[in-house]
C-alpha cells in the first residue's frame, strides 16, 4: 500500500498536518485537498487568501478557487466570489453538482447562496488599513485606476505593508495530494491580485493556467501574477513535459523558461509546486530562497523544502 503526501506553498504549511490526517484515514486525496486548503481560507493572518483576503480596486474582497481530480479529469473553480469564504468547497460543488466547470461572479454568489454556505464579511480591518495606506497616497489621490496600473503592478512587489507579513500581493495557496489508492487531487485558492480591476480573474480558477491535476502523469499549481500562467497554461505545461518523458525537474525548469517570452511589462514573481504520478514532489520559483512544504503520512510535522531557483528574464 502506497504512502499518502500532500505538498503545498508555503502558506500552506497551517492546513498541511489536516490534510494529511484525511490520508491517514485511507481518505480521498480530493479531501485531503480540500481539507487543508479550507484551513488556509480561514486564516486571518493571510491576506491573500480567503477570510482577511486583501481587495480590489474597489475595496471588496473576491475570491477565486479551484479543484481538479486525476482521475477522470474532472474539475470545478469559482471566481470574483464575494461574501462567501469557503471558495475551495464551492469549488467542489461546482464539479459535484453542475455540468459546468467554472462559475464567476454573481452566479458564484448565487450558488453559495443556494447550497447554504454560510455569509460571512470577509473583509477585516487590517486587510482594509493596508488597502486604504495605498489608495491614500496623496501622490494619488486625484489619478484613475488605469493611469496608475503600472505604477502599482511595480511597487507592490516591494511594498513595505507586504515585506512585513512576508506576502505578496498577488498571492494564493497550492496544495496537492497524492492518496494510498495513488489518485492525485490540486486544489488552489486566493483573493488575487490585492487592488485589482473588479472582475479581474488570475490563473486560479483557470483549469490549466493555475492548477491542473492527471493520475496519468502528476499535477502542478501555481502562485505568483497569474496572467503570465494563463498565457503559458503553465500548470498544464508541467505535466505535459512529464507525459512526454521529462523528469518532474526537467518539466518545472522547461515551463518557467516559456515565461521567458512572454511580452509583458508587468512580468513578475512566479512560483509553481508539482508532484508526479509516482509522488516525488519538486517545486521552482523565478526567485531566490522560496520554499514550499511537504507532508507524508510517517511524518509528524510538514518540512519546508527550498524550491529550485529558475531565472526568469524580467521577473
């Protein structure tokens, strides 16, 4: 009987002991996922996911998520979700109970709604203080949202409110999980990119783009500025490098490197983790000294692991 894992980003590391737990229970990787995942939405201390999520342009927090089984391909994602925090579990109900695939905006809320979720201001004071700090410079007080796009696209990533939590404000929380029968399950959510367009979707509720899963060949998901994953299907790339024969190394380097030619101004960090069908787990970044967390079911507590550094021109 193979061994459960579940890897994750970093931020993942509060959920991680939970969800292994679901495989200590001969649980379904899909609940291992869902599992830790749903505890990461909780956090507050994590801005950019979930409950305390930071928002867009407009002051309102929206949520996107996404789930997706090895086995059969199948997948559900919401996105611009507001007033619910359970993103990942209506995620799940939109692969369970729809014949859809994604669900965005008012249907999302809709849906919640109609499935009972329960309401919830998602929206705390310290993730509105640290919106506010930037929409209050006095330098911009008097400038449109698409004049100052550039500017804030560029700043943010070396934004002081975001050096001192250890975030960026275009983060999302990965997890991926492999169970004992060897089905595989990803599971990815997020409040975006913090100050965004309204309606703004990344690469998280995208199948393919931020998240893809297939007990064939393995998984990936991805954090980081999501339009660059969705021009690149990133996720989606990596385990198609290993069904045509790449190593889970291999696979990671090749997708980062077709970052590489994008034509984007806006290029900036991004990170994916990865776990191929046999459950070896691997991760890279555009960035020096990220990591990642892994849990396999002898273990008692995650291990944070350095991710594989893979330079990206213009990130």
């Amino acid at each position: 009987m193979d061994q459960g894992i579940v890897v994750a980003s970093a931020n993942g590391h509060i959920g991680l002991p939970a969800a292994v737990d679901v495989l200590r229970q001969s649980g379904s990787a899909l609940d291992a996922v869902i599992a830790g995942t749903r505890l990461v939405e909780a956090n507050p201390d994590d801005h950019t996911v979930g409950y305390s999520g930071l928002p867009n342009m407009l002051g309102d927090v929206e949520l996107d998520a996404s789930v997706m089984e090895g086995a059969g391909l199948k997948a559900g994602a919401v996105g611009a979700l507001q007033g619910y925090q359970d993103a990942v579990d209506l995620a799940r109900k939109v692969m369970e109970t729809l014949p859809h695939v994604l669900i965005a905006g008012d249907g999302s809320r809709q849906l919640a709604e109609e499935l009972g979720f329960e309401q919830r201001d998602i929206l705390t004071p310290e993730a509105e203080a640290i919106w506010k700090k930037r929409l209050g410079d006095p330098r911009d007080r008097d400038a449109s949202y698409m004049s100052r796009v550039s500017e804030l696209v560029a700043a943010n990533a070396s934004d002081a409110d975001f050096a001192s939590i250890g975030e960026i404000p275009h983060g999302t929380v990965n997890f991926i999980a492999r169970d004992r029968d060897g089905n595989i399950a990803s599971a990815v959510s997020t409040s975006g990119w913090a100050w965004k367009y309204p309606g703004r979707l990344g690469d998280s509720p995208i199948i393919g783009a931020g998240n893809y899963a297939d007990n064939r060949w393995g998984a990936a998901a991805c954090t980081g500025r999501g339009e660059m994953a969705q021009r690149c299907l990133t996720a989606h790339s990596v385990v198609t490098f290993m069904r045509f024969g790449m190593s889970l190394e291999a696979a990671l380097e090749q997708a980062m490197n077709d970052l590489a030619h994008l034509d984007d101004p806006y290029k900036s960090e991004m990170n994916i983790v990865a776990l191929d069908k046999d459950g070896n787990p691997g991760a890279a970044s555009t960035a020096v000294g990220k990591t990642y967390v892994v849990m396999r079911e002898d273990m008692d507590e995650p291990e944070e692991r350095q991710r594989m550094h893979i330079s990206v021109p213009g990130t």
